[in-house]
C-alpha cells in the first residue's frame, strides 16, 4: 500500500485490490450511535476483520471498543485507508491530512466528496475512491 499512484480507483479490480491490502482503517466520522450508517459500516468491516480507527472530534472516550482520536494527525502508526462519513465541504481538509499523514487511499462515502477534494487528492498523489459504499464493495469482493 505504500504506493502512491494518484489516481481515481473505478474498476471492480481496482477496489479489490484496495480492499484487500488495507488492514487499518480510519474511520473519519464514525459515529457513537448504532444507529447511523457510518457506525454500522465501520463495524462491518471490524468483523470482517479490519482494524477501525474512530475519528471524531466530539467523542472523548472509545467506539467500537477501539480509541477514538479527534483527527487523523493525532493517530500513530499505520493507516492504510481513510474512510470517510463526513460533509462535501469538509473533504478538503481530510484529503489535506490524509496527504501530509502519506496514507495511500482516501474513500469517499456516497454523497461525502466534492469535485474539487477528489481532484486535489489525486493531485496530491492518493488513490481515491468516491461515492462508494466501502461494507458493498467488500460484500461483493468476498463473494468473489
């Protein structure tokens, strides 16, 4: 995953492949309560066996039982993946700190990317993946 190819994973092929080599996750915007979409995505994807990373400025404590950090600069060691469950106006700034951190791949939940964060993230040389759901795209790679 150290690659940095700066483009836009579209194929089925390519986010295999990205599925596949991620192991740890950072979760921006993962929510406290099971009930919101990011919640249930992120432990989705813990049970199928990936390490989630909680990002979230106003939780204090734990999600998931994994510690939250309130930024992705503020979380040590590796990170593979950026998913992300946050506004179009706030992409900017992720795709900025997801950059500066060398993580290779940002993903955009449906609806949580803007044309101007996905060109600035492949600009800045991560792949990205936008207006996918991450826990379909897995459900499909693992039916393979």
């Amino acid at each position: 995953m150290e690659q940095r190819s700066g483009h836009v994973a579209a194929t089925g092929a390519e986010i295999d492949a990205i599925l596949a080599n991620a192991k740890h996750i950072a979760v921006v915007g993962l929510s406290k309560d099971p009930g919101k979409t990011s919640h249930c995505i992120a432990s989705y994807l813990q049970d199928a066996g990936y390490r989630i990373i909680p990002v979230n400025p106003t939780a204090t404590d734990q999600i998931l039982g994994e510690r939250v950090y309130q930024r992705l600069s503020d979380i040590p060691g590796r990170i593979d993946l950026v998913d992300v469950f946050r506004p179009p106006g706030e992409a900017l700034e992720i795709v900025r700190e997801t950059a500066e951190r060398g993580i290779p791949v940002i993903w955009f939940q449906l609806g949580c990317a803007s044309d101007e964060a996905v060109r600035d993230a492949v600009n800045s040389g991560l792949c990205v993946v936008y207006d996918r759901c991450t826990m379909v795209e897995h459900r499909r790679y693992a039916h393979q």
